[in-house]
C-alpha cells in the first residue's frame, strides 16, 4: 500500500519494519542513525549504502557537524522504498529520477505516478513470467514424482532420438 508521510516522501507499506533506535550521540528530540547504525536496521552493508549515495540516491540524508551521514525515520521511509523499487528491478538510473522527483516536492507528483505506473506493470509483467516458469517447474517435478517417470522419461528420451535421426543429426543422447 502506498502512502504519503508527513515530509511529502512516498513509502510502501511492507513487512519491511524499521524499528527506532536509540542514539545517545544526538542528544535532541529528533532521532537520528549512523551508517552503521542504518546498515543493522535495513540489512543493507555500509558498502550498498554508500554506493547508494555515490549513484545520487540519498541526497536526502544530511551530514552532522562531523560530517558522518546522520538519517532519520523520514530517511529511513524512503529508503524502504529505494529498496522496494530496486528489489523489483528498477534500474539505478529511475531510481534517481524517482528520488530527484522527491526531492522537488508535490509538483512532481505526476511524474512519480508515471514512473511508478510504468514500474508496477514492469513488476506485474515480471510476475506473469514467474508463475510460467514455476508451473513448468511443477509439470517436471510432477513427472519426476509419477510413479512411472522412468517410464515416461524414457519414452520421451526415444522420441527424442528418433527425432535427431529423421533430421539427420547425431545422437546426442549417447555418451
């Protein structure tokens, strides 16, 4: 489920859950994460996250008065979804455009819908062809576990032979 938080960032609702964690470095009411801190909460490596912010993904995380990465919750959010687009397969490169859009606020919001309407049915489409692939899956291992496979693996083994020999190929099937 899609929703809008209250900095204008979309999230994805998932089981995807990122729980708050306590940072005595910060000291204010805000609360705030290190890379590391991020890299534990998400399952990302500190290396993702950096590549993440060298291919432009995260201008959204601010640097403290040390200059290490300092995310929020709000960060977090949208860093869920950065993971949501990039784990159904959208490229790096419409990634950044999907963050860049963010980053303008709500007179993006039509370019947003567009590129995620075109990702779902990129995801759906990729859907369509794993249910074809798993019910394939499900026809071999069904005849494996027939209890005349021998049998029929046989028989489909014969008719492949007879099927290199009326083309005039070798038997591949000999060793």
């Amino acid at each position: 489920m899609l929703t809008l938080d209250t900095n204008d960032r979309l999230a994805i609702q998932s089981s995807t859950r990122y729980d708050k964690g306590n940072n005595s470095e910060n000291g204010g009411d805000e609360m705030t994460y290190s890379i590391k801190q991020v890299a534990e909460k998400t399952g990302l490596s500190i290396y993702t996250l950096r590549f993440y912010d060298k291919q432009g993904l995260l201008p959204f995380v601010a640097r403290n008065q040390s200059g290490y990465r300092a995310f929020t919750d709000g960060d977090l959010n949208l860093l869920k979804t950065i993971c949501c687009l990039k784990e159904t397969g959208m490229k790096i490169s419409d990634i950044r455009l999907y963050v860049d859009d963010v980053m303008a606020g709500p007179t993006s919001i039509p370019h947003r819908k567009q590129l995620l309407r075109q990702h779902r049915q990129q995801v759906i489409e990729h859907q369509r062809q794993l249910a074809a692939n798993l019910a394939e899956l499900d026809e071999k291992l069904a005849t494996y576990e027939d209890p005349a496979a021998v049998q029929i693996i046989s028989q489909k083994q014969a008719f492949a032979i007879a099927e290199k020999r009326q083309a005039h190929l070798p038997n591949v099937y000999e060793g």
